[in-house]
C-alpha cells in the first residue's frame, strides 16, 4: 500500500508550546546528524509508515553509536580521505559526524565510543597545524581513560623521512594504550594515498557492519518506519581538485631585482564566470604538467619508449602520457630507490636503502631530484616497475595574495621559481617552471583550496599581527586588501623577513602607501643579508615583545607564514617570549595553546 502524500504543511496548525517542551528538553544535546536521521524519522511516522500504536518494541541490545571521523590535514589530503569515510560510511546507514581536530572538544573524547582518525605527517614527524592541540592533549598527562572506545587510524605520510607517518602512529598507539579496542590495524599510506587508503577504508566499514551486527539484533521489517534523507542538498561545485578550472593569465611580473638570487613572480589569473570562491588565507591548487625535455631527458636515461603502451590498474596510455602529466618527474621519493635498487647493482645506493642509514637518505632525498639520481645510478629498467616506483603527480599549493572585495573575478599568486639558480635546466619546479613560462592569455588548470585554520577574524575591530619571510607575505596581501575594503578598525602590523632590502622587498611600494594611507600602522623588517651578524625575523618579535604582548593583551590575532623552518623559529621565539613573562614553561605552553584553540595564533606553514 503506497504511503499517502505528504500534506500541505503551511495549512497545518502549530504545536501548542506545551507539546514542544518535552521534545525540546529530549532533544538538546544531539549532535546535527543525529537530528537529520530524527527529522527523517518523523516524517516517516507522518507518512504513516509506522503507526503509533503499532510501534516495534525497541531492540533489547544497544543500538550502534555514532561514529566520528576526526582528521588532521595540512595540505587537504588527510580531509579528503576522511570524507570519503564519511561519505562510505553514511551510505551504509550509519550516524556520523566529521569533525576537524583543532574544532574537537577534547573533553567529549572520554565518552566516545567509535573513532576514526585521519592525520599526516609534516616535515620531521610533527603533527599538522590544526592537530597540534588534540595530539598534545592526548598525549598528555590528561587524556582519560577509554575503555569503552572502539578505534580506528589511519596515518598519511611520505616514506622519504625517516619518521613515516609519525604522527598515526603515537596516535594508534596512545589510544591503545588508554584502553581503547582496535578495531582494524593501523594503515600507512605513503604518498600513492588511494593505495592504501581505499582497502583501508573497506575494511574500516566491514569492521562497522560487524560491529553493528553483534549490537543490534534486526527488526521484522514489516514494522520498520520509512526513514526519508532530510540532509540538505549542497550543490556539487563546478570545479574542484580533480575538475580544475582554465584559468586564463591576465598578467605576469617579476618582484625580485636583477642582482637577486631568487626570481619571485606576481600572477593574476581571470575567474570569470568560473563559480569558483575564495576568502583571504586560502591557496590556489595549479596542475602542471612535466616539461617535455625533462620528460624527452628521463626516457633517454631509462631507455624506454616513450611511444608504448602501459596499463596501469586498469588504465592504458603512452608511457610519454604517464610521464608529462600523471607522475612525478622531480620530486624524489624511497619507493623509487628501492625499485632503482632492484633493476641495479650500485652499493652506495643499497646502503643508503640500509635502515640504519635513514638520514643520509633523507638528505639524499631532500638535496637530488629524480634526474640526478637516474644519471648516477642506471638501472635496468621496464617501464611498469619504473612508472610505479615513482609518485602520482600531484598539484602544487599557494597562499592567494588577493582580495575578492578588492579584485572581483581575479586570483593573484606570489611564485618563487624553484630552481631558477640552478645551472642545470632540468632541475626545477614544475609548477612555478610553469607559470613563470606562462605568457598572458594562455590558461593553467587551477582550483580552490580552502585553509579554514588561517582566516581573518570575524570581528573587523581586532588588530593583526602578520609575520611571514619570502612569499609568505602572499596571504597578508590579501589581508590588508580585504581589511581595507571592508572598512576594519583594526589596526594591522607586518614583520617580513627576506634576503636584501633592494632586490627581495616584495611588494614595498604596496606597503609603503598602506603605511601612508594609515592602513598599516607598523611595519619590522629584517633583510638577513644586510647586516651582520644575519639577523632574521624572529629577532624583530623578540625586539618588539613589548608591543606584542600590548597587542596580544588587546584581543589581537597572530598570523605566521611561511616555512617549516620559520615556523619552529618563530614558535620557539614565543615560547621564549611567554616564559621570560610568565615565569615558568608549563605556563608558556599553556599560554600558547590557548590562543591557537581560541584562532588567535595561525600558522601556515610548508
């Protein structure tokens, strides 16, 4: 029998407030998906699915927890992998809520009772920026028992450092140590994520499924409500990471000077009519392809045939394809040694493969590109073992150096071309090597990558504290002009830090009229080169404590920007600056994780 039509809604009378009070007080507290599955239900009963007299008793076993998916990204891949869990998840019927790892309550962790982790790795085994607190938390000396925790995790990371997935593992194994149950083994994905991540994920939903079948015995479905999906419905965007946009160049510049040592470009790309959005503190993603005498260099070493045809799980091209534009052709990563290692015979590379010798091949692998190294080792090659060894290509990332408010329909990029010192033409960049090749009116393939963790603060009254060196002065561009466009009170404070005043000061015109319209109240600068000893950015904070615990102390919001390298400099500088003040490390800690928890202390780091 078909359920009746739903009704007229706008015709129906209200509740009395009497009848809404007790469906509000067992209401508070649920989480958002828990609401959506109820307002499904409801409707259900409305349809008359399942009437009220002849409800099924509830199941006598506890029904399934929700799930929580948390993650800890740096770069967007550690949160599109968790997505898909959750995406997999829901599809099999489950509650599920997904929550990034700085937005997660960390005093709700003793009352989970299903967990999924998603987290990177970055540079020597830290954590990602916006996990820092909730790995810290938990552990730390507070994190509760969790006996009652069922768990899962997955860590991301690249086999090229010596501290692969680092930050998964303590996780993992922290948990265990709590109490927690594991559900499924740890999974290790290197920097070919989907080779792991995809069978992890079947198996992390197995491991639900059974677990949902042990707790919840099955219902005669005759009495079973129609459950109708209420989940707003969010328009898929037009382009995306794997759809990019065609961006045509409206304009290319050079920033640094003649005599400089490293050539810096100013980009400005037309989005109109792409329906692509973007705030201040995001990046532009580029896809690049390879360069074909790069490309033409690397057969030649190999001595494949660049004409022939590879399948690959399932997916047939040239190989000529497979190198220009799905596999990297400069960065280096250990899975490429080990397959070199296999078609070869060269003993200095089987004891760099030697696990002893971990950071010598770290800096191998830091100082040489895939060219150098198919120059001093040849091997025997065949061209699947060599287009596996190698990584998918990936695109590259950079801060947005605009405004939308000040510059409709275009996206501005702040380039370092890397590589362009080097005297050998085929050690480079591909995607700066890219666009700084690009001529205006030729298009590159671009998409939006939102950075939630680095944004301006709500209240356009709070002042900014903006520290960045190189083109990490990118986002604070984009601040300023955004700041400015809306009419923000705040006062703004920039500390840049480069290699000379007169060839690497990017942007100076820009800042000196912002400092003469009043719209830039300070500015500290460092140019290491210039003076001796070096004195680098770090050094200006610490000759400027005195105003930046004035600002601090007034609500303001402290931006960095820039290297990995930069960021350490600079947060051991704080730490420094916080214990001097408040007399003890534990409390600089504490100081500090504060304002990141509470968004005034961001870091773009990379």
């Amino acid at each position: 029998m078909p359920a009746p039509a739903l009704p007229d809604l706008t015709s129906l009378p209200l509740p009395a407030a009497n009848a809404l009070a007790p469906i509000a007080r067992a209401l508070d507290g649920l989480d958002p998906a828990s609401l959506w599955w109820l307002s499904g239900y409801a409707a259900g009963l409305a349809r008359g699915g399942l009437a009220h007299g002849d409800a099924a008793p509830l199941p006598e076993a506890v029904a399934l927890p929700r799930l929580t998916v948390l993650y800890g990204s740096q770069t967007g891949n550690a949160r599109r992998a968790a997505e898909s869990l959750v995406a997999v998840a829901e599809g099999a019927g489950f509650a599920v809520r997904l929550v990034r790892a700085d937005a997660y309550p960390t005093r709700e962790l003793k009352d989970e009772r299903l967990l999924w982790v998603v987290i990177s790795t970055q540079g020597e085994g830290e954590p990602p920026e916006d996990s820092l607190g909730f790995v810290e938390f938990l552990l730390g000396r507070r994190a509760p028992k969790l006996a009652e925790l069922k768990y899962a995790v997955l860590g991301l990371g690249d086999s090229s450092y010596p501290l692969f997935c680092e930050t998964g593992r303590q996780i993992d194994s922290r948990l265990a140590e709590l109490g927690a149950q594991r559900l499924q083994p740890l999974g290790e994905a290197d920097v070919d994520i989907d080779a792991v991540a995809t069978p992890w994920r079947t198996r992390a939903l197995e491991s639900l499924k059974a677990l949902a079948a042990q707790l919840t015995p099955s219902a005669p479905a005759a009495h079973s409500a129609a459950v109708i999906p209420l989940r707003p419905t969010v328009a898929a965007a037009l382009h995306t990471r794997e759809r990019p946009y065609a961006a045509e160049l409206i304009e290319q510049v050079r920033l640094t000077g003649r005599d400089s040592q490293r050539d810096v470009r100013h980009l400005e790309f037309n989005l109109a009519g792409a329906g692509l959005h973007y705030a201040p503190g995001d990046a532009l993603g580029v896809w690049a392809p390879n360069p074909p005498p790069l490309v033409e260099a690397v057969l030649e070493l190999t001595r494949l045939d660049g004409d022939s045809a590879l399948t690959l799980d399932g997916v047939e091209r040239p190989l000529r394809a497979w190198l220009s534009e799905h596999r990297e052709l400069t960065r280096l990563a250990k899975p490429l040694l080990v397959a070199l290692g296999a078609v070869s015979n060269h003993s200095e590379l089987r004891s760099l493969l030697d696990p002893a010798e971990a950071s010598s091949l770290s800096a191998l692998l830091s100082s040489h590109q895939l060219i150098d190294v198919l120059r001093e080792w040849p091997g025997d090659w065949n061209a699947e073992a060599f287009v596996r060894g190698l990584r998918p290509m990936a695109p590259r990332l950079y801060s947005i150096a605009s405004s939308p408010l000040a510059y409709a329909d275009e996206v501005h990029l702040t380039v370092d071309v890397v590589g362009a010192e080097d005297a050998d033409p085929l050690r480079l960049g591909i995607a700066s090597h890219h666009l700084a090749h690009l001529e205006p009116g030729v298009r590159a393939r671009v998409f939006i990558e939102e950075n939630p963790r680095f944004r301006l603060p709500a209240d356009a009254g709070r002042d900014l504290i903006m520290l960045g060196a190189g083109t990490g002065i990118a986002p604070y561009r984009a601040f300023v002009q955004q700041r400015v466009a809306e009419g923000a009170s705040g006062r703004h404070w920039l500390l840049f830090g480069a290699r000379s005043l007169r060839d690497d000061f990017l942007y100076q015109t820009e800042w000196q009229e912002h400092l003469r319209r009043g719209e830039l109240q300070h500015i500290d600068l460092a140019f290491s080169r210039d003076a001796k000893p070096r004195v680098y950015v770090q050094q200006r904070l610490r000759d400027q404590a005195a105003r930046l615990f004035e600002w601090l102390d007034g609500g303001a919001h402290l931006y960095v920007c820039g290297s990995l390298a930069l960021g350490r400099d600079v947060h051991q500088t704080l730490f420094d600056l916080f214990a001097q003040r408040l007399g003890s490390s534990e409390a600089a800690n504490e100081a500090l994780q504060q304002l990141q928890q509470s968004g005034r202390y961001a870091r773009d780091v990379y």
